[in-house]
C-alpha cells in the first residue's frame, strides 16, 4: 500500500472503485448528450440545413395578425404560426399554417390559415419575402409534422373555435339581393307546391333556406338582428297567360308579411330604364322571429296569395281555381254555317266553340265570388249575318240571348247568364270572342245547349217608302216585315277539370 493510501486510510480497491464510477457517470452523461443532439429539431430546406430557431417564422405571424380582419375573425389563445415538415427528411415547403382562426365570411371552413411566402438560403439562414393568403380556413396536412421553434404542439382541440358574431342587421330586415350580395343558402329545400298564379304574372320558388350572414351591406358581413333568424326564398316571375289586357288593374305587387308588418318588394328591372318585371332568378331575404315564419305575398286585383318563407309551400286558398288539374278544356265544338229564310228575311250563322277556361279571375268582372269560379267560352270563326238581296231592307236582327244559349250543372241546376250580349253572335273574323259565367267551384260539368233565336224587323226601305216619295210607295217592299228566327240546337257537355 502506498503511503498516500495509507494516510487517507483507503485501499487500492476502494480507489479503483471510485474511479470506475466516475468514468460510468461520464460515459452516461457523453451518452445523453449525443441522444439529446441527435433530437434536436432539425430544418431542411431545399435540401440544406438551416437554423432551427427559424426567426423568419414571426415574419410570417405578424403578417397574418396584421391581416386579421378586425371583428371579423376568432383566434384561439395558443394561436401562432407553424411550419410543415416532412416527418422523414425534416424538409418544409414554403407554406406556414397560422391559427387556429375562425372567419365570418367562412364560419364553418378549416381553422388554419395557409400563408405562402418565397424564401431564399444563405449558409443556414432564410430570408423570406412576398409573404400573403394562400388559403383561408383550410386543414393542417396529416401527412405533415408541426414544427415551431418553441417546440409547441398544435392546440388541441382546435376546430372547436366558435367564429365570431356578425354585428347585426336592422330588426325586420327585408332586401332582395343585387350583385353586390352573397349569401350561403344553408338547409336548402325544394318545394313540391312552390307556385303562385295570379292574373298577369306567375311567381315559382326553386329553394328555401335560412342564411347565417350576408356579405356586401354598407357595414360589411352582418347577421341577424337579436332574436331574429334570416331565411331566405329563391324564386323567378314570369308575366303570366299571354299578358293579355283587362279593363281592370291586374299590376302585381309584391311584400313580405311578418307578425310585426307587412314591408313592399320591388321586382321590377330598371336595368334600361323600365319597370318591368324581371325574370332572372332572384333571391329575397328576410329577417323574422326565430323559430317563427313571414309569407311572400303577391296581390293583384285586391286579392292576395302567400308562399311560406320557411317551406316554400303555398300558404293561401284564394284563387284556388288556378291549381286544379288543368284551366283549359279544348272543345273544338262547330256550330256549322247555316242560313235560315222567313220570307225576304234571310240570316246566316257558323261559330266554333274552341275551348272553355276555368279561372277564378276574368279581365272584365275581375275576381269570382267566394265558393264561385269563371267559366270562359271562346268562340272562334264566327259569322252572323243577314243574307239575300233584300239584307239593306231589314234592321239588325235582336238576339234573345236567354233563348239562344242555357247552361246547366252536372245536378240539372240551371246555371244563370246574366249578360246582355251575346259574343258568339257579334260577327268577328279577326278576334276570338269569349263569354264568361260564374258556376260553383264544386261543379264537375257544364251542359251547353246553343240555339241562336231572335227578331227581325223591317227598315223603311223594307216598309215600301224609298225616297219618302208617294209616287215609289210600295217599291221594294218586303214580306214579312217584322218576325222571329231560330236555328236548331247544337249542345254539347263541358267536363270541369278538379
């Protein structure tokens, strides 16, 4: 034992033993070293290794919070900016990720925000530049590995960031949408009865929905107002039957009905000036009670009818004649020309009766009584006339127009025409003529019995006093001068469509 051993009273073992673990510890330590250097974060970029701490990386941060829309977008508290890097190869392209972010004009998008940028290399440094928007509310790639300078994970649960409220519109809100709009139509629905037919215009709904902001008001994206929901109505308008003219003012007007009033639509296009209808699809919006409905109404003539801004669904019972099976019943029934000889007296008549209408609306009598429906007889190719040589010596005839025409139901009710004239009888080559009469809207047919009878007189001609002069009396007198007509019954049946 050497002297030093023996003054520190220790033996060459416990010497060795001593020695041995310190050179343990160093190794252990050497070892943990090189395990923490090998996972170190690593950056490649471009195939070359780069400083990890990427400092260009808040470049890109303050760019996307100076972006960030004031009121207008959410960001969760842990939000930043993240580099994707190949899991494999440690290499990222030049695309960060920043958020999580939620944004009004994409509410139910991603919550990340793709930032492009060019980036140069110089040793392991990285300039950046031409920093901007690649894509707004997208997804972070799977197949990519975060990486942040700070080792920060992504947060968790990050697409349960609530986007922001849109600052409200004006309680009652009602607009139809022009260009400057755009809206996401959320629960979309087609409806099965989605029309309106009125006199002079048809109005047809292709989709209904509720809508949760609407871009493009003088403040920017806007919701609701409180306690209000905001559906929406897609429809187009047509003028409706042929535009066909009427004594009456069938002008079409349009407003939204809510519980708290009733606001005026303008569909008119006043693209060149004019204030006719457009008919390119339009949507209309309106701010309601939630949970609650307001109708489309379209009136015309004093009647209105109503479509379900939540459905879409027609909503009314007026004018109920214009939704049975069909309005139209093509007849093509002739009354074959025919001329009739009471003496001198000679008269000549032929019609077709083409079709029937059943309408609720007539341009002359406007709308039918409640429980009531228009009959609409159009007649066409007529000729009434007198005949003969001897035609100048009589006056017209007078049709007796309760004689010359009937109608009963399908239960053998008379049904009365109350109109004085006869249009079937006032000669026209050039216009169809039309006869309207109110029948009950439960009537399934019509019984038509059609014999034109009348009177005829003889003018002064006819009397035999040409000229006034007594030396001509009795020159060109007729017989006989004055009496009755009749032609013989055409009657045919109408079947009333339901």
């Amino acid at each position: 034992m050497s002297k030093a051993s023996q003054r520190s009273g220790q033996s060459n073992a416990q010497i060795a033993r001593r020695y041995t673990a310190r050179v343990g510890t160093a190794v252990l330590m050497s070892a943990a070293v090189v395990t923490l250097a090998a996972c170190s974060p690593s950056l490649q970029l471009d195939g070359h290794e780069v400083d990890s701490k990427a400092p260009f990386l808040k470049q890109i941060e303050d760019q996307w919070r100076n972006d960030l829309g004031q009121g207008t977008s959410s960001t969760g508290d842990k939000a930043g900016c993240w580099l994707a890097r190949d899991k494999d190869t440690d290499e990222f392209d030049r695309t960060a990720f920043c958020g999580p972010v939620r944004h009004l004009e994409k509410p139910d998008a991603g919550v990340w925000d793709a930032y492009s940028f060019d980036a140069a290399v110089s040793g392991k440094s990285v300039t950046v530049d031409d920093i901007g928007l690649k894509d707004m509310g997208t997804s972070f790639p799977a197949n990519r590995q975060a990486f942040r300078a700070d080792g920060a994970d992504l947060p968790k649960n990050a697409d349960q960031l609530a986007a922001p409220k849109a600052p409200p519109l004006p309680t009652g809100y009602v607009k139809r949408l022009g260009s400057e709009n755009s809206i996401e139509l959320k629960d979309r629905t087609a409806p099965k009865a989605g029309k309106i037919i009125a006199p002079n215009v048809q109005v047809t709904v292709t989709d209904v929905g509720h809508v949760d902001t609407i871009t493009g008001e003088a403040d920017g994206i806007m919701g609701p107002a409180d306690g209000e929901e905001l559906r929406a109505i897609v429809l187009s308008v047509k003028a409706e039957r042929g535009g066909y003219s009427s004594t009456l003012d069938t002008t079409p007007a349009f407003s939204i009905q809510t519980q708290k009033g009733r606001k005026t639509l303008d569909l008119s296009d006043k693209t060149y000036g004019g204030t006719t209808i457009t008919s390119e699809p339009m949507t209309i919006v309106a701010g309601v009670p939630a949970g609650q409905d307001a109708q489309l109404v379209v009136g015309v003539a004093g009647v209105d009818q109503t479509l379900s801004l939540r459905t879409g669904e027609r909503t009314s019972t007026t004018a109920k004649g214009y939704y049975r099976s069909s309005t139209t019943v093509a007849l093509n029934k002739q009354f074959s020309t025919t001329q009739l000889t009471v003496g001198n007296f000679m008269i000549r008549h032929g019609v077709t009766f083409s079709k029937a209408d059943i309408v609720p609306f007539s341009p002359t009598a406007g709308w039918a009584k409640p429980g009531k429906i228009w009959l609409q007889l159009t007649c066409t190719n007529v000729d009434f006339d007198k005949a003969g040589e001897n035609d100048w010596r009589y006056n017209d005839p007078v049709v007796n127009v309760a004689k010359s025409i009937t109608f009963t139901d399908d239960k053998g009710a008379k049904i009365p025409y109350s109109d004085k004239d006869l249009p079937c009888l006032q000669d026209s080559y050039l216009t169809d003529r039309t006869l309207s009469l109110e029948i009950s809207d439960s009537v399934r047919s019509v019984r038509v019995n059609y014999a034109p009878t009348g009177t005829f007189s003889a003018n002064k001609e006819g009397m035999g006093f040409d000229a006034g002069d007594l030396a001509f009396l009795g020159t060109g007198e007729v017989f006989p001068k004055n009496g009755t007509f009749a032609f013989k019954p055409l009657t045919f049946t109408i079947t009333v469509p339901q």
